[in-house]
C-alpha cells in the first residue's frame, strides 16, 4: 500500500506492536494486538488506543485525531510484518462498532487491489465467509498470506 504510515515498535514474538499517532489532538499511543483465538493459525487482530496510565487497550474510544488513513495503513503494515513471521496465520479482524467496521471495510475496499496482490481476503456476513466485495457489507473480515 502506497499510504505513508508511522513507525512502528514491536515486541520479540510480533504478538504486540506500538505506534504514535501524530495529529490534530496531540500524540496518542495506539496498539495493535494478535491473539490466538482457539483455532490452530487463527488470531484476533485487537486494535485501539493505550491507556497511558494503566498499559490497557481501549478499543471503543473515538480519538478523532486527524490522520485515520495514516493509522489505518500503520495497523496494515503489522498484518505484513506478522505474517512475514506466521505465513499460515489467518487474521480476523472486526471494528468494535458497527460504524469502525464499516471504516475498515472502506478501507479494505480502497486499498483492495494491492491487498489481493499478497492476501485472501473474505467478508463474514451471517455466520458464513464471502469472498470480500467492496460494495458489501460484512460483520467482520479475514485475511490469508498468499503462498509465494
């Protein structure tokens, strides 16, 4: 994706990553979060802003800050560098509402040919996965490194 993104620092396993969002409210922590959920190569993408004072995640605040495009690239880059390091990962990712899953469906919409470039991409709607179409609407998303 050609979108410029922020530096980003990461923990040794690449399960947690940590970046500074820069904009019109000042300097905000965001994490992103990779979380096996059950199922073998199956992980939760959990993204949101750091609670400074306790280290916590939250991933309902609306930090309106300006640069959404730029963080959502950011969060984009650590799905390729951890699948650099788990190629066979699937990677689930929903908003935590429904108007954040709709930016991210936009946001895969807009950026849906470089995606499918490196990336099977489905939609879940109704309890059953879709091959992802811009102009639908979907419950959450999952993406799969293609094999080189």
């Amino acid at each position: 994706m050609a979108i410029d993104n922020y530096d980003v620092k990461y923990s040794s396993n690449l399960m947690t990553f940590e970046f500074v969002s820069e904009g019109i409210k000042g300097k905000i922590t965001k994490v992103v979060q990779y979380t096996p959920r059950g199922l073998k190569n199956f992980y939760n993408l959990g993204f949101g802003d750091k609670k400074e004072e306790t280290g916590e995640v939250d991933d309902m605040i609306i930090t309106d800050n300006g640069d959404s495009k730029k963080v959502l690239a950011t969060v984009a880059s650590t799905v390729y560098r951890f699948t650099e390091k788990y190629p066979d990962a699937m990677i689930y990712a929903t908003g935590s509402t429904k108007s954040r899953t709709r930016m991210y469906r936009i946001g895969i919409s807009n950026n849906l040919k470089d995606i499918r470039k490196d990336f099977f991409v489905f939609g879940l709607k109704n309890n059953q996965w879709h091959d992802f179409e811009a102009d639908k609407e979907y419950e959450g998303f999952l993406v799969v490194r293609k094999k080189n």
